[in-house]
C-alpha cells in the first residue's frame, strides 16, 4: 500500500462523510427547542448552571487509567511475539515498564491519586 493509496483512502473518508452529512442536512428537518439545547444527565432535569468547574484531580486520574490502558494494550502483542524475540523482546518490556512506573511514581508524588 503506497502513498497514493493513502491519500485516496483518506480523499474516499472526506466525501463519504461529506456526503453524508450533506444528505442529512436536505434530508432531516432541523427542529430547535429548549430540551435540545440543556445537557443531559441520565434522564435527570439539570439544575443550575451547566457549566460549573470540576476538580482537576478527576482529569488527571482519567489520563493515568488511560496510560495504563494503553499499557495493556501493547503487552498482549508483546506477549504473542516475545518467544520469536527472545532476550531484546525481554529487555525492552522490562525498559517500557520502568517509564510507565516513573510515570506513576511521578502522579503518586504530586497528588494525583489523592482523592481530596
């Protein structure tokens, strides 16, 4: 697969969604009212304002789940291939674990896994 297809690939995504985006809006009569403009909230009439701030705290748990999924993510590949590799598949495993820790050793020293 070289450039070129690529780059029709990504020409074919563009003016598929273009196009159904389009289509859509000729298509579908465009209602507006008061209930589409509120955020939903599991059913649950909001009270108050709609845009209040959050703790970032709850941010910064989110994006540690989300380093150590993407964790999981490259350690079953690793696994199916790591007899084939040998040794180098061995070292850089244990290298790629020692970033993620420090990674966690720094969030662990600057107050992310605290709930407050």
């Amino acid at each position: 697969m070289g450039g070129g297809s690529l780059i029709a690939l990504m020409i074919a995504a563009i003016a598929f969604s273009g196009m159904a985006i389009l289509i859509s809006k000729f298509v579908l009569k465009a209602t507006t009212n008061k209930q589409k403009g509120e955020a939903y909230e599991c059913g649950i009439p909001t009270q108050g304002p709609s845009w209040i701030q959050f703790n970032v705290g709850y941010y910064l748990f989110a994006l540690i789940f989300l380093i150590f999924d993407v964790e999981l993510i490259f350690l079953f590949p690793w696994a199916v291939v790591v007899k084939q590799v040998g040794w180098l598949a061995f070292v850089e495993i244990i290298i790629f674990f020692f970033i993620l820790f420090m990674g966690f050793l720094y969030a662990h020293k600057k107050g992310a896994l605290q709930w407050k």
